[in-house]
C-alpha cells in the first residue's frame, strides 16, 4: 500500500499539540514505525546539516514519566553522524521540528 505522506516541512513550527488540531480532514499524524520506515527509505532525509527538521511523530503518544499522563511524543533527528530517537513534550514547538503526517486519498 502507497500512502501520500510528507517529513514535517508542513508542519515546522508547531508543537505536536497544535500539529494534531490543525490536521486536516483527510490527514494523520504518523507514528515511530512509519517515521522509521520512511527514513530508513530516505536516509538523506537526516544527514546532520545544522539547521536540519527534526521529525515529530504526531501519531503517537509518549508517556516520560510512567503514571499514564501522555504529554509526549517521539521524534527522530541527527547530531553529528549519530541518529536520536527521544521524547519531547507535545507543547515543544520550535524552527527546528516539524510534524510527519500521512494523507488518505
């Protein structure tokens, strides 16, 4: 199965909160499998320039503290020539970050 998506470019900005009201009808946030899948088929996507897109992965939610409050999500990004996969508060918003979605047709 094909499924239209895009790597935060149209979502920079925002923070994840936002990026999930502002969806549109026909579009969803993409989760940690579909994000990773993506990048492992364009791994050019994070190549550690400075001013890089980190990816939000606004289809999942991400509890840090482990008492069921789901004020988290996941994102990708690279820092030198190491990839990281971390939890970031899903009111983070920043220049840097921008959330991956999928669109159906």
């Amino acid at each position: 199965m094909i499924i239209p998506a895009q790597f935060g470019m149209r979502h920079r900005g925002r923070s994840i909160r936002r990026t999930r009201k502002v969806l549109e009808l026909n579009e969803f946030g993409l989760d940690v499998f579909s994000v990773g899948c993506m990048l492992l088929t364009h791994p050019e996507r994070l190549s550690g320039q400075p001013n890089e897109l980190y990816v939000d992965c606004a289809g999942d939610e991400y509890s840090r503290e482990g008492d069921g409050s789901f004020t988290c999500s996941l994102c990708f990004g690279r820092i030198n020539r190491s990839i990281y996969f971390y939890a970031v508060k899903d009111s983070h918003a920043g220049n840097r970050f921008g959330s991956a979605s999928g669109f159906l047709l």
